[in-house]
C-alpha cells in the first residue's frame, strides 16, 4: 500500500513539473533593449555576461503575456497595429 502511495505521490509531482514548464514569458533583452515573449523557462544570465536580465512568468497565453509586458516599467511600448488593419499591402 506505501509504495502505491509513493508511487501515486511521484506521478503528481511529475505532473505538476511538466505542466509548470509550459507557457509564456517575458524577458528583458539588454543586448536589443527590448523586451520579448518567448515559450520556455529563461535563463537570467546578465550577471555573468549574458543578455537576458529579467524574467517574470509563466503567463497562460500569449495576451496575458502582452499584457503583463505593458505593465513592466523596464519594457519599452510595443506599438499594437489597428485591429482591422491587413498584414500586408498590395504595391503595384
């Protein structure tokens, strides 16, 4: 019955790691001085020499990540284009 228990305990634990490495986070960037959303855990490294300086998260999907990254004094605005405007424009 323990090991069952013990087993049944390892396979939670398993499982809560693996869907804590899923998401979204925003990263500041000081080689571009920007800030950017990326889709796996960051590895801040400024400190010995790298170019990532922070990170917060994991946000669930891509818009939460906008959003928090919108609220981040160290992240420069991100222009959002017009909601109907089209990706690309003819040129004849």
């Amino acid at each position: 019955m323990k090991s069952l228990l013990l087993a049944g305990a390892m396979m939670v634990t398993a499982g809560t790691c693996a869907s804590a490495q899923s998401g979204y986070w925003v990263v500041g960037n000081s080689a571009t001085g920007k800030c950017e959303i990326v889709t796996s855990n960051p590895v801040i490294n400024a400190q010995v020499g790298g170019n990532i300086w922070f990170g917060t998260g994991p946000y669930q999907s891509n818009d939460d990540a906008k959003r928090a990254r919108s609220t981040i004094p160290q992240c420069p605005v991100v222009p959002e284009p017009p909601a109907g405007a089209p990706d690309e424009q003819k040129q004849e």
